[in-house]
C-alpha cells in the first residue's frame, strides 16, 4: 500500500474506484481488511487532502458513474472533509487551544508517560490497538473506521490525552489535516458533539475486521472529559479582489491544484514552491517534497510561466523571487486554518513590511460550503449536499 504523489496518481485511483463508489461502497466501506486489501474504501485521502484532486472533481466524476442517491454514502465522506475544514475556520480558537493544550503536555512528565510510551511501543497487549500502531507508523495511513477505534482505546482504555494521538495521527497520516484529524479526536472524545462519545467495544472491532482481534480489556464505559464551551462560529473572512500587473503564484501544500486556483484568462509571470515543515513523519515529508515539485512542474506546463522552487518559506527568499522576477503582486491558494496558515500569515505579514503583496485566493468550493458549518453536519449537509 503505497501513495505516489502526483496528480496522475491520483486521478488514476479516482478512476479505479469510480465504479465500485456505488452501492458497494455503502455496503462495505466499514469494513477493515488491512493494509493488504484496501478495495472497499477510495484510497483518494491524500490526494485530496493536497488538492492534488479536488473535491469537485471527485464528486462529479462520481455523480457521472453514478446518478441519483446511489454514491450519497461516498459523497457524503468527501463533504466530511469540507464540513470539517468550514467548521474549524469558523472557530479558530479550538486550534489555538489545542496547540497551547498540547505545548503543556509535551512540557510535563506527567502520570501519563509511561502507558503513552508503551502505546508507541505497541507494547499494551491490547491485539488490535498494537496492530494499528504499527500499520500507522510503517504505511502513513488507517482505515476510518480504525482511526475511531484507536482513538477510543486512546482516550478511554489507555487513559490518554487526545491532544497527544491528534499529534500522534498529524505526524503519521499521510492524508492529515488540521481540521479533520483535530475535530475528529476530539469527536471521540466527547468534546465534538458535547457529552456524545465514541466507544470502541471488542464485538464491532471483531465484526468489522473479519474477527482478527478479540480486542480483550477495552473500557466499557466512556469517562466524561471537561472542556470549555464550543466558541460560537464568526464570520468568514471577505476574499480579496485579484491581483493585476505581474503576477507571482506561490504554491504550498494545501491546494497544489495550480491549473484550476485562478480564473481562466489570469496571466501568472512566475510560479514558485514553498516547503514549509511542520513536524510529520520523513515519509510524509518527502511525499509533500514531492508533490509540490509535480505541482510546480504541471504549473510550468499549463500557466507557461517559469517555476522554482525556493529554498524556504521566508520572506527574504520570496522577496528576491519577486524582484527577480520584477513582480506586482503575489498570489496563494487560501491556506484552512492550521500550520500552514499560520506560516503564511507570518510570512504575508513580513512581505508586507518590504513591501511586497501576498493575496490569498479562496476556492469557490471553499466559499460556497464553509459559510455553512455553523451547527452540526446534518445541518450542513442539507444546505451543501444536493440529491443529484
């Protein structure tokens, strides 16, 4: 099981699994085979986590093969996705908790250590959870369906903070994100949806994965967790108008879509590749290293414009790009809240103090689902998921 990052690659996954997105996928996608028969689910998480393919293009392939409500089950996991991301950015201050919640932890040796060392040992003789831990750290990936029960037998068996498995999972995950790898542990936990938590219990875990794992001396109860009320949603930023004159295009790991991010008649002069780390594994490093480069490469290609990659994500290094370049204005894909965000806000912010523009650029996708993820996602599925 193995993610190549390319466009091509993921348009190629897109097309093996278009036809089995259907009535087969409903009736089998909860179903944990392992890492050696993955045929039930679409695989197509890391690429749409990058944009490598979009969302939209994932639906109406999808809705071409299969009209009507037939796919609605898959459809709905992509909206997942979208919902998790609108959510998140309407309440920014839930990722800024966790951050300082997960420097606090990672500051103490508190009565934790020890099990935690044992769980990322795969040393805690529960058969399933020591399975999975191994899966995570030799394939980058787990079935949706595992993830849930890991982070229960996280938080309520091993008596874990969630905050270490989101970090955990963000570090790993090949298709990780900020918004639905945080809000989906701390769905589990009970702080998602207040007071509704997720139990793992040993006869799903045996259902589910075709009776590999007896699951022996799961919680059988869900401890409640403190948290503070859930902020209420704020209005989404205004987009910015388009830039005109020279135009630089700068592409990070969010959205590395570059042909589809502007409208069709905009002149881009110069394209580059930000590498901005935040802390995942070298192989999820290296996949993001080498998507970019298949970006930047189908950028030259489509946009006719020069492409580089620079150096660092500094402000210094874009400054000179530009002037090389003799830029206007500087454009990038919106980067969702999260580390990405966060770097490209400080690195707009010291652009700014030489003098030079960076506008962010919102997929219509983006600004027509987010504005909806004010309540739950029932709600927001009827105001985002039409039938056909």
């Amino acid at each position: 099981m193995t993610f190549t990052p390319t466009r091509a690659a993921g348009l190629a996954a897109l097309a093996d699994f278009v036809d089995r997105a259907g009535h087969d996928y409903a009736e089998t996608r909860n179903f944990d085979r392992g890492p050696g028969d993955r045929a039930n689910v679409s695989m197509l998480s890391p690429y749409l986590r990058y944009r490598l393919v979009t969302e939209s293009e994932v639906v109406a392939a999808v809705r071409a093969r299969h009209p009507g409500e037939t796919a609605a089950k898959f459809i709905q996991e992509v909206f997942w996705r979208t919902y998790w991301k609108g959510w998140l950015e309407l309440r920014p201050s839930v990722w800024t908790d966790y951050l300082e919640d997960l420097a606090s932890l990672e500051a103490t040796s508190g009565g934790w250590r020890r099990d935690y060392d044992r769980a990322l040992a795969g040393a805690t003789g529960i058969d399933c959870f020591d399975a999975w831990i191994a899966e995570l750290a030799e394939f980058g990936y787990l079935h949706n369906h595992a993830r849930m029960w890991f982070a229960s037998i996280w938080i309520f068996t091993l008596r874990l903070p969630w905050q270490l498995g989101a970090a955990l999972f963000w570090h790993y995950l090949y298709d990780g994100d900020a918004a639905s790898n945080t809000l989906s542990w701390r769905w589990v936990a009970g702080l998602q949806t207040a007071g509704k938590t997720y139990l793992a219990q040993a006869d799903n875990i045996a259902r589910y994965t075709g009776g590999c794992f007896t699951a022996a001396g799961l919680a059988s109860r869900a401890a409640a967790i403190t948290a503070t009320p859930t902020p209420a949603p704020r209005p989404l930023t205004m987009p910015e108008p388009l830039p005109t004159g020279r135009i630089g295009l700068l592409l990070a790991e969010d959205d590395l879509a570059p042909e589809t991010l502007l409208p069709g008649r905009t002149q881009v002069d110069a394209i580059a590749a930000l590498r901005c780390g935040h802390g995942r594994s070298p192989a999820v490093e290296h996949f993001i290293r080498e998507a970019l480069g298949d970006a930047g490469r189908r950028a030259h290609t489509s946009l006719r414009a020069d492409a580089t990659t620079l150096p660092d994500a500094t402000a210094a290094s874009v400054h000179s790009w530009a002037q090389a370049h003799r830029l206007d204005q500087i454009v990038i894909a919106y980067a969702p809240v999260g580390p990405s965000a966060a770097a490209v806000a400080t690195l707009r912010d010291d652009l700014r103090a030489l003098g030079v523009r960076l506008t962010p650029v919102r997929r219509a996708w983006d600004e027509h689902n987010w504005p909806h993820a004010q309540r739950g996602f029932f709600a927001f599925r009827e105001k985002c998921i039409p039938l056909a």
